[in-house]
C-alpha cells in the first residue's frame, strides 16, 4: 500500500497495491496491521456504512461532535466522487482548510480522514457507491455539519452549481463560523 501524504497533518490518501491480469483483479483493500504502521497510529474500526448516490449529489459536510467524533477510511466501489476533508481542529495551523481527492472505482483510492474533520463528497458519475469504516458508532445527537458552499471554504465540488442536489437537511447546515465544533 501506498501513503501519500496531503497538505494536512495526519489526512492521507492510500493507494492499494493491486494484482491484475486477464481474469479481473485483486488487492487488499484493508489492512489493520498495514495501516496502522504506515500511519503510525492505531485506528479500531467499529462500523462500515454504503451510500449509492445519482450524479450531481453532495452529501456533506458532515461530523460527529466528541466524545463520539469519528475517523473515517472512505472509497468508492463503483463510480467517481470528489471527496472532501476539512479540517475542524481549532488548534491546528490548518483549521479550516480542506483537501480533496477524486475517489473511483477505477482508482481505487481511499481517504482516511481522522476525528476533528468535516466530510463530504460529490458524486461525478452517473451513480456512485460509496463506502468507509468509522472507528465510533453513530451517534444522531452529536451531528454537526458544515453548508457544503461556504464562501469562506471555497470549495470546487468540480460540477456546475446548478447541478448540484441537496437532502433537505444539508440545505440547512450552518456556515462554518456559526458551526458548532468541539475538536
């Protein structure tokens, strides 16, 4: 596996090493003992969740708010998206700013996002599956999000604006200075 390490302290984007020949191909998608060395930290993965998504739709940005902030390992099994990170650690030279990563199928890339970030993603495929492991179960009384067009963030979701599909939830997020953040 491969560690690229990105503008932001421990936010890495890991490449697997993958086996393919005329029959398809295989790689280790993930691997504790692995990840945990590369990074050099310990992550305890508790809960997978999927989404499938249609062209155009953001879903973000989202967090968990501590004691049950979550870290995320996030990729695509069929389909694009543009997956983002924003870092919500009020302490860190890097609040505020973002990173993000084309996720496919394709490339099978993985973004692994630790507590104390916002997340979220745009579909660029016609449909998109959607995965990632999160070391702390759900918790719908700690949700804290971001609007996904903050003018401070300035993020490129890398689709046209008027394409762009909002669940009536993530319409209603707060920009980042009115967020509620605990990190």
């Amino acid at each position: 596996m491969n560690l690229i390490k990105t503008k932001i302290e421990d936010l890495f984007i890991l490449e697997p090493r993958v086996f393919a020949d005329d029959r398809g191909y295989f790689f280790e998608s993930y691997n504790k003992k692995i990840l945990d060395g590369l990074i050099g930290k310990e992550y305890n993965f508790v809960q997978d969740n999927e989404s499938k998504s249609s062209y155009g739709v953001v879903r973000g940005l989202h967090y968990q708010l501590a004691p049950y902030s979550q870290a995320k390992l996030v990729r695509v099994l069929e389909g694009c998206v543009y997956d983002v990170a924003v870092d919500l650690r009020k302490d860190s030279p890097t609040f505020g700013e973002w990173v993000g990563v084309e996720l496919s199928a394709e490339n099978k890339r993985q973004f692994l996002i630790p507590k104390g970030f916002a997340h979220g993603f745009s579909v660029l495929s016609e449909t998109a599956v959607f995965t990632y492991k999160c070391d702390e179960y759900y918790h719908p009384e700690t949700e804290g999000g971001i609007i996904y067009n903050d003018p401070s963030l300035d993020i490129d979701w890398k689709m046209p604006e008027e394409k762009i599909v909002l669940s009536e939830k993530d319409k209603l997020l707060p920009k980042l200075e009115n967020a509620e953040m605990n990190f």
